[in-house]
C-alpha cells in the first residue's frame, strides 16, 4: 500500500536534523551554569592542593566547583589510572627528585603529597578516582563544575590526553568539565577524542618564555618555529580554536579588555580569570572588574571574600 506524503515532508526531513545541529552547537556552553567560581586545587586551606580531603571539603561547601591538576599514570597491570598532581615533577610535592610515572608504578607506594608544610601529608588521588567522586556527587543532586589543568609533559601525554577525552565522555561529564593546558598535545587529542568537549590555554606570563607573549594568545597558539624565537616575541604563531580562555588575575585586572578581544576577535565561548597570587585579596574594583568574565578560580583568602559577598547578595 502506497501512502500519502505531504508535500512539505521531504523539507521537514531535511530541517529538523540541520535544526537539532545549530541548537546542540548553540548549547555548547549553555549547560555550564555561568558566571560561576571554583576553588583553585580544591580547599587548600583545609589540606593540601590537589589532594582527595582537598578535594571534598570544596565539593561539599555550599559553591562545589572545582579546578585541579592532572597528569599521566599507569599502574603495574598497565591500566591508565591518571594522578591529581600539581606537576609532573615529584620535587613540589614531595621534595624527591625524577617524575612519578617513571619512579612508580604502584600509586598506594607513592610518598605522600607535602607541598604545604604547614598540613597534615596526603595521598595522591588518581583520576579515576576523581571521576568517580565527582559521579558520587553527582548522584547526590549537586553537579560541580570541574575545571581540568592537563600538565603532562611525558611522552605518552597525547595518549593520556585522549584518554581524559574518553574519561569525561565515559562519564558523561561533558557538560560541566572542561579542560585546558600550556601544551598543545595535552590538548588537542583530547577534543579529538571527544569533540563536543571543551578546551582551552592560559594567559600567563609566569612560565617558560611566556613573558613575551602577547595577551592575544596562548601557548597552544605557539608553532615550534615561533617556540624558537620566543625571544623575538614568537615568530610565526598559528592560532588554535580555544573554546575558552583562563587569564592571570594580575593580566586581567591591568588589560580587562582582553575579555572582549577572546570573545569576539577570537570567538571562544567563555573566558575565565584564575588567582596567581594565593595570599592576596582583592580590593572592590578588582572585584567589579570580576564580574566582566564567566569563571573565576580562587584560592581560600578570596573564596572566603567571595563566599561572604555571595552570601550578602552583592557579587
């Protein structure tokens, strides 16, 4: 039997997949509950950077977002766990030299993370277990906004890289985690292997040559023809497509137009400002100046600013 077909089907066909497209790329970043503010390697106040107790005491305060570091580790059975770890090197850390991937293997005989000699020791958390904390969460009503610091500088990072893409699309986490990272192959593997998900580089001028690099760029924007001229001020740059860009605070504060440059010369979806300097507070123009951007990541001084102005409802 033969039916009948109105005339405007066949358009109808045609414009609902290519409607459903534009709305999901138009939502890219709608699921992000922005403006919003993370504490910077978790409350390191209450224990160290970086660390599960760290990690927690933010997750369980009344702003549960977060911003970590990670880097590649893969255990004795060769499974790829990840470690939560301000740097790649072991000596922040632990005060021991080499890199943690290449002295261990086994994470329960890692020496324990003493980056403030102020606190209590901890252990060092794995990805996994990171992901599987945040889905704990999760499952008690609250979805923190998770911002990932790739630091990986291993030859297995763009393996490790590609894995995270996997991670965030395993778990479903594409919604509310984003990562960024200095190195481009921390990077680019991972939006290769999850797509949908968001990435970007650093405004910074505290690492490496990246003092004569312009504002306008970061260092996923730098070729290895312009890595060689760093002192020229990197020759032969090639601009990445960041979805978002994370500025120094300092920058920020001194060229606050640099927002409105990322946003719309360099089309990233949102732009974030993270602290620098950990003891300092921030004076009330700094913090009116804050309100221009989506993110903001945050030490315990200004958090705790930042808590007691949210609470009286004038941030």
């Amino acid at each position: 039997m033969k039916f009948f077909r109105h005339p405007l089907s066949k358009s109808v066909a045609l414009f609902v997949p290519a409607l459903i497209i534009v709305f999901s790329l138009s939502m890219d970043c709608a699921a992000f509950n922005f403006p919003a503010t993370g504490w910077h390697r978790g409350d390191a106040a209450f224990a160290q950077e970086n660390s599960r107790a760290a990690l927690e005491k933010a997750l369980g305060s009344t702003n549960p977002n977060i911003e970590l570091d990670i880097i590649d580790f893969v255990d004795s059975k060769g499974n790829r766990v990840g470690l939560v770890s301000h740097d790649y090197l072991m000596k922040r850390a632990t005060g021991l030299d080499g890199a943690f991937g290449e002295k261990y293997n086994d994470v329960s005989r890692l020496p324990q993370n003493a980056a403030n000699p102020d606190l209590k020791p901890q252990p060092f958390m794995t990805v996994v277990e990171l992901f599987d904390l945040i889905k704990e969460r999760k499952a008690r009503g609250v979805t923190p906004i998770v911002s990932l610091d790739m630091k990986d500088e291993s030859r297995n990072a763009e393996a490790f890289a590609k894995w995270i893409g996997g991670m965030i699309r395993q778990y479903g986490f594409q919604d509310h985690v984003f990562a960024s990272s200095f190195f481009l192959n921390n990077i680019a593997p991972l939006k290769a292997a999850c797509p949908e998900c968001l990435v970007g580089g650093l405004v910074f001028n505290d690492h490496w040559g990246l003092q004569f690099l312009s504002y306008k760029y970061t260092s996923l924007d730098i070729t290895p023809i312009s890595k060689a001229t760093f002192f020229l001020g990197f020759l032969g740059k090639k601009e990445y497509p960041h979805d978002f860009v994370l500025i120094q605070d300092d920058i920020f504060f001194e060229q606050p137009d640099l927002v409105d440059y990322w946003k719309n010369t360099r089309k990233v979806k949102f732009v974030g400002v993270f602290v620098h300097n950990k003891t300092r507070s921030y004076d009330v123009a700094q913090w009116n100046l804050l309100k221009k951007v989506d993110w903001i990541e945050l030490d315990p001084p200004q958090m705790r600013d930042y808590l007691e102005m949210k609470a009286k409802k004038v941030f």
